[in-house]
C-alpha cells in the first residue's frame, strides 16, 4: 500500500511542478511521463554475468550499468557531468583529486554510500583489476570526510584521463560492505548486483532475459520514469528485426538488426534508427601487418596494401552506409581529438602496384608474393571484408589464402600466436586515446594472449615517446597536439590502421523519449528514458 | 557382360523418377565441368552492382548478391565444390564403412565385438556437431571439410556391410575357397565383397547425398573454406538479406534441393536395377 500512495505523491508532486512551470501545450508533450515497461537488447548475445568486474565485453556492461553507477557521466558533446560525484578537482601540480560525493545515496539493500565505498573501488577495485594500466601511478585514496575523497597520484595526470577512466567502463562503483575481503571477480553477487542505479535486479531468467525494478529510492527523485525494464536476447539479428515488428522489442542497441533491414523498419515512421550515443566506444574495422614477416618489415609494402583497399567500397556496400573511410587512426566521432591532417591512402591499384614494384616484389610467375588473410568471424561484415580484400590484393599479383575463423580461433590466431600475414580485425575504443586506442602501436602493448592489443608486433621508440608523454601532458591544448602527433606517427607507419569507422545504430520505437543523450548510451543507467504512451 | 549392362540400363530405366534424377545428376556434373569455360573468370570476383535481381541483367542472368557476385559464376563453380566433396566424401565412408564392416562379420568373435562398440561410439554422436567439431580442429579447408563428412557417415555403411558378410561368410562357395586354402583377404575382398556390393552401392549413393547436405550446413554456418564457391555459403551469406532479395537464398537452395533430390532418385534406381528381386517382392 505505501507503494502506492508514494507513487501517487510523486505524480502529484511532478503535477503540481508542471503546472507552475508550463502552459504551453507544446512543452507539455515533452514532459516526461511515468510508468511503463520498456524491453530492450543488444546486437550481441547474452552476458556470461550480470555483472563481470574485470570487464567482459559489452554484453555484461550493458546489463550491469542499469544497476551499478560511476561517479560521472560524458554527454553526447563530450562534457562530464556528475552522477554520485558532485566533482571531481585537480590540484594545481595534477598529482591529487578532489572528489566531492552526493549525500543521501543508498545501495539497493538500504546500506548508505560513502567516501569509504570510493576508497575501497579504487585501491580494491579499478586499480587492480578493471582499469589496468590507466591507474598505474595511483599511490592512494583517502577519505578526508564521509563526503569528500582525495586520489593521489605519482605523476601528473591529466584531468580529462582521470575524468575519462571515471566515467568509463572501469569506473563503476560497486559496494564495499558486499565485497570486501571477497575475490571481486568470482563472487557470487555479481550475478544479482547490487549498486546505487535507478533499476534493481528482480530476476534473470537464463537463455531468456533479466527483469529490473524500479529502484524506488533512487537519489534522483522522480527518477527512474519507468516502471520496469526488461533486456531480453535474440541470437539472430533478423530475429530481433521480427520482435520489433511484433511489438515485443522497443529499443535495440549496437546494431541490433541487420543492416539491409533498417531502411524497411524506419520507413514507416514507427521506429528510428539514431546513430548518436557511441562516440565513447567508437567501434573501426583494422587491417593489421604482421612485423614479424619480413615483408611487412617494409613500410613501403604496408601503405601499397592500404592503397589496394577500396573503403569506400566496404562503407557503401558491405555496412550499406553505416561506416565512413577511416582518415587516420582516430575515429572521426571524436571531436576532441580527431584529425584530418595524416597521411591519406586514396584507393590506387596503380600506385600501390608501383610502389610494391619499387619496395622489391614485382610480379614472378604471376605473383609477387603469397600472404595468409586472416579476417576475424565474430561479424558477418568481416566475413565479406575478408572476400573483398583478398580480392583487393589479387588484384595486385598477390597469392591470398583467406581464412575466416569462429571468434575463439580467430582471437587466438591473431593475438595469442600470431599465426597471420593480414589480419582483418575490429576494436572499439574511448573518446581518451590512453590506453585503449594506443595499445595497438605502443611497445607495452604487445603482449601474447591479450586479445585487441598490439598483434602486429610493431615498436617505434618515437611514438612510445610520444605516448608517453600523452600520459603526464596536463596542459590540454597540448596533450590535444600531442594526440594529433601520435595520429599522424601511427598513420603514416601503418602496423594496423583502421579501414572504415563504424557507425553503430540504436533502433528504438519512436514513442520511447529521451535516449541517446550520453556517449556510451548502451553503457548508461537508463533512468531518464520515458514512454509516449 | 553387355547382355548384363544392358540388363542393368533397362532395369535402371524401368523407374521413371530416377531417369529423371539421373538427367539432373548429369545436368550438375555438365555444368560444374563447363564451369571454366562458362565463367572463365573467379567465380568470387566482385563484378558488377550489388543485388541485382535474376533475369535483369543479361550479363548476370541468375543475377548478383549482396557484394556484387555473379550468382550464376558461383552457382556454377559450387556445383563443382559440392560434387567433389559430395563424391569425395562418399568414397572415404565407403573404404571406412566396407573395411570396419567386412573385418567385423568376417573374422567374428571380439573383433567383430570391439569394431561394432567403436561403431556404435560414432553413430552416439550428433553428425552435425560432429563434423563442426572436426572442421574446427582441424582447419577451414575443403580436404578437412570432405575427411569430415566422410568420418560422420561410413556407420551405416559399415553395418550393412556386416549384415551382407555375416550372410554369405557360411556359404557354401565360401567353404569351398576355404577348403582350397585361399587366403582371408583374396576370400573377403575377391569373393564375398562382390557378392554383398549391390546394397552398399546403393546406400554410398545416398552417402552422396547425405554429404552434400552437410557440406552446405558447414558453409552456411561460416566454415566451410572461404576460397571457394560453395552453395551453403552462398546461402549463409544471403541470409540477411531474405526480407528484401530472397532470391539470393533461393537460387543456391534450390541447386542443393534438386541436386538432393536426384541423387537420392538415383540411388532408388540403383536399388531397383541392382536388387531386382527385392523390387518384385
């Protein structure tokens, strides 16, 4: 009963706001209305745990964030704003944080949320285990009050590092009085969360999907809007395209259905397909050189195979549309640190031909030489990409062998034995380019086994330098110079370099409001979404 | 020997359906022969605009799919691929099926005990996710994916090789090579095998059949060899798009579906011209 008479002070209290807020009609329409349930997906399968601390891929990270929050949040134009942090202050030497909490937040089992939570997550939790390398120079966290918490640090770090790692997939903050003297990673409530979130896990019902409950005393009053939410898995995406159709799927991120089937859903109106939400996990499509055969050693080779690729090609006809030609190694979404100014690889069998004439393999007995392609089979575009570039490069006298593994052998083949010539891959990284994006060039990125690293084998002491120095450039005009730097180093030596960026899509009833407002919306908790019904 | 072929061809024609499979079976192999000289470029050249529509285009008359292929090139040239793996394939279950059969009901005995067990712990096993399984390991090329159906498919061979043997091994003719101290191997393999071949013939015919189909479901599912044309995986590769051009699924399944169907047409007619008196019955 008090359930409902709550309710019902909230509707009335959200009443009696609008009324002395508006009066035009129009504005009207926009306020968001309360209740509902709304069923979503993903274009993936379901997660191996609801929540999966030391990463685990999309799939755990989108049934997770729903219930577990960060401190911040980065917006579609690429500002932090705050969610259990109020902010988070450099000092003036860069090498401590202040971060101030919100009051009155509490964990979904009533405990309340404290600067002692934050102190353990960030020696307990991201340091160790789920932010890797970017909080390597981390010394110390230390409750100064129950509200304020202060990182101290080895070296200068920049702030938009920091604030990057803090609203990113490392930085989720989970319960300390839940996890403390537990091993993080195995235990059990990680497959029932539990967090600060506006959804509260009701219950997963395995091979099918997970239901949340609205999280009734959210921090953010009024909020959740919604009543329940339900992610459900298909594991066919024309499938998925049925249940829309069906009614039984109101919003599908990451390219949920397939791509020739998005003109047909959209053209009547009744759903939209909205590309904005990824600039925060900006996913491309690689061709990665392998350093270790002798003719990839030749830098002259590796732009000529470049040079081969038509991408306009795969943009327009294997992702019909929804990728670009990459410029450089940045991918275009990134308006921070995005630039034009690289080495440009216009498609030129001409002068690809000459320059592989030039580089020491002109054509013999009707072959220059012959490499093993190794396009990765975890998307069906790969598997065309594969097609398409085998044929690119034997349209050079080149002899191609394709392969297109099945994802656990095309992750061992490329990054645990380095068993390719060519290899056809795909990554998504951040808006940051530390550590994610300059992995793949980095000497310390190369590390046997570790999947969406440096494969290639690649080591340049200049562009480690540089990246380097990316990591303690404080100053952001110039560690943007010295992004637009690595960019230009890694282009024009093209180990790996992007072909196209992809340009995921989020299909969502038109009725469903307020989505896509974050950079990493599939990664957002969802509580400001609402139901025009 | 003519009075028998001609015997055989008149048997073989006397079932109409398996004329007409044959007439088909004859149609894939002419195609999948004149395929080079059809298509004389690689059938997986991306050569004119995505999609367009059979009976268009005069230059792609089975039209093109989703990347821009002549469907018609590939159609072709994967007649070729699913023949030879069909026949391939085939053969190595026959050699497998017939040598683990005839050494079994011949010799008797624990012989016969432990071959038929270590039949049994392969017909136990789901065909389909055994052959995935062995591709898996084994590598995505068309040897390994022939070898593949081949190990999945000799069990019914090998136990009707055995039923056959264990008929005839105590015949009389049989006793009389014994008794003129003809060795094991010249006994079973020169005398009682031509005697218990009519049947297994059949059944390999079937085989054929069988490992096309398989064939196709390893391509559709993306593991077949991606450096040949393959109906399956022309199939696979259309799947996205059946809303929309269907034709690209449809075209390949229907040269599976009649292919399929005239083998097995065929293998009734075999039955028929080689067990006649089962025919009467």
């Amino acid at each position: 009963m008090s359930r409902f008479s709550r309710r019902d002070f909230l509707l009335t209290t959200a009443g009696v706001v609008l009324a002395s807020r508006l009066g035009s009609s129009a504005a009207l329409a926009a306020t968001p209305k309360r209740g509902g349930t709304l069923i979503g997906t993903w274009g993936g399968f379901e997660p191996q745990s609801l929540f999966v601390p030391a990463g685990g891929g999309s799939s755990p990270y989108f049934t997770s964030t729903k219930v577990v929050e960060r401190l911040l949040r980065l917006t579609v134009d690429l500002k932090f704003e705050p969610v259990l942090a109020l902010s988070v202050t450099p000092a003036p030497d860069f090498r401590s944080y202040t971060i101030k909490l919100r009051d009155k937040v509490t964990w979904h089992d009533g405990k309340p949320f404290s600067a002692d939570d934050v102190v353990f997550n960030a020696m307990e939790y991201w340091k160790p285990i789920s932010a890797g390398v970017s909080l390597v120079t981390l010394e110390a966290a230390e409750a100064v009050d129950p509200l304020t918490v202060v990182l101290k640090f080895k070296a200068p770090v920049p702030e938009f590092f920091l604030k990057s790692v803090l609203s990113g997939k490392a930085g989720l903050v989970i319960p300390k009085h839940i996890y403390a003297g537990s091993n993080i990673i195995t235990n059990p409530i990680n497959n029932t969360p539990i967090g600060t979130g506006p959804f509260k896990v009701k219950e997963w019902v395995r091979g099918s999907h997970v239901e949340y409950a609205r999280n009734e005393s959210y921090w953010n009053p009024g909020l959740p809007y919604l009543d329940k939410l339900v992610i459900r898995w298909w594991r066919d995406p024309a499938s998925r395209s049925a249940a829309f159709e069906a009614g039984q799927l109101d919003i599908g991120t990451f390219n949920p259905i397939p791509y020739p089937e998005i003109a047909r859903l959209t053209a009547g109106g009744k759903f939209i397909a909205e590309t904005k939400g990824y600039a925060n996990s900006a996913w491309i499509a690689t061709v990665e050189f392998n350093q270790r055969r002798e003719i990839f050693k030749k830098r002259e080779v590796r732009q000529a195979l470049m040079m081969a690729i038509d991408r306009e090609f795969i943009s327009e006809t294997i992702f019909f549309g929804r990728a670009k030609p990459s410029v450089g190694v940045v991918h275009n979404s990134n308006s921070i640190f995005f630039t034009k100014d690289v080495q440009a690889y216009p498609f030129d069998v001409k002068k690809a031909a000459s320059m592989l004439d030039a580089a020491g393999y002109p054509v013999k007995g009707g072959s220059r030489f012959k490499l093993s392609l190794v396009s990765a089979g975890w998307f069906e575009e790969n598997v065309k990409m594969g097609q398409y570039v085998k044929q690119a490069f034997e349209d050079l006298d080149i002899t191609v062998d394709l392969a297109v593994p099945d994802r656990a052998t095309s992750l061992k083949r490329i990054y645990t034995d380095y068993d390719y010539d060519v290899a056809i891959s795909n990554n998504t990284g951040g808006v940051e380019l530390v550590p994610t994006t300059t992995q793949y060039y980095t000497t310390d990125g190369i590390v046997k086994g570790a999947a969406f690293r440096n494969a290639t084998g690649y080591s340049n002491p200049e562009l480690d330098k540089i990246v380097a120095s990316m990591t303690v450039e404080t100053d952001e005009p110039k560690r943007i110079a010295l992004a637009k730097e690595f960019d230009r180093l890694a282009t024009s030596e093209a180990p790996i370099l992007p072909m196209v960026d992809l340009e995921p899509v989020t299909i969502v009833r038109s009725d469903v409001r307020d989505h896509s407002k974050t950079a990493d919306f599939m990664g957002e908790s969802w509580a400001e979404l609402w139901l025009d019904r | 020997m003519l009075s028998l072929t001609i015997d055989f061809a008149r048997r073989f024609a006397r079932n109409r359906a398996a004329l007409v499979g044959f007439a088909l079976v004859i149609l894939v192999i002419g195609v999948a022969l004149a395929a080079p000289w059809l298509f004389p470029r690689n059938p997986l050249r991306i050569v004119g605009k995505p999609e367009i529509w059979p009976f268009v285009s005069s230059r792609y008359p089975l039209g093109t799919d989703s990347l821009g292929r002549d469907i018609a090139a590939m159609i072709a040239y994967g007649a070729r691929t699913t023949l030879l793996i069909g026949v391939c394939a085939s053969l190595t279950a026959t050699i497998i099926g017939i040598s683990v059969g005839a050494t079994a009901a011949y010799f008797g005995g624990w012989v016969d005990e432990l071959l038929m067990r270590f039949t049994e712990l392969f017909q136990t096993i789901p065909n389909l996710i055994f052959v995935l399984t062995i591709v898996a390991i084994l590598g995505q090329k068309i040897e390994y994916v022939t070898i593949a159906v081949g190990i999945v498919t000799w069990t019914p061979i090998a136990r009707l090789t055995r039923a056959e043997f264990m008929s005839l091994r105590d015949r009389e003719f049989v006793q009389a090579c014994r008794a003129m101290g003809m060795g094991n191997l010249r006994i079973m393999f020169g005398e009682i095998l031509p005697n218990a071949l009519p049947p297994v013939i059949v059944l390999s015919s079937l085989v054929i059949a069988g490992a096309v189909l398989f064939e196709s479901a390893v391509s559709f599912l993306g593991l077949g060899d991606p450096n040949v044309s393959s109906w399956g995986r022309l199939i696979g590769d259309g799947r996205t798009l059946i809303r929309s051009s269907w034709y690209i699924c449809a075209v390949p399944g229907l040269a599976i579906m009649l292919t399929v169907l005239a083998l097995n047409l065929v293998g009734d007619g075999l039955n028929d011209a080689l067990n006649p008196k089962l025919r009467d019955r």
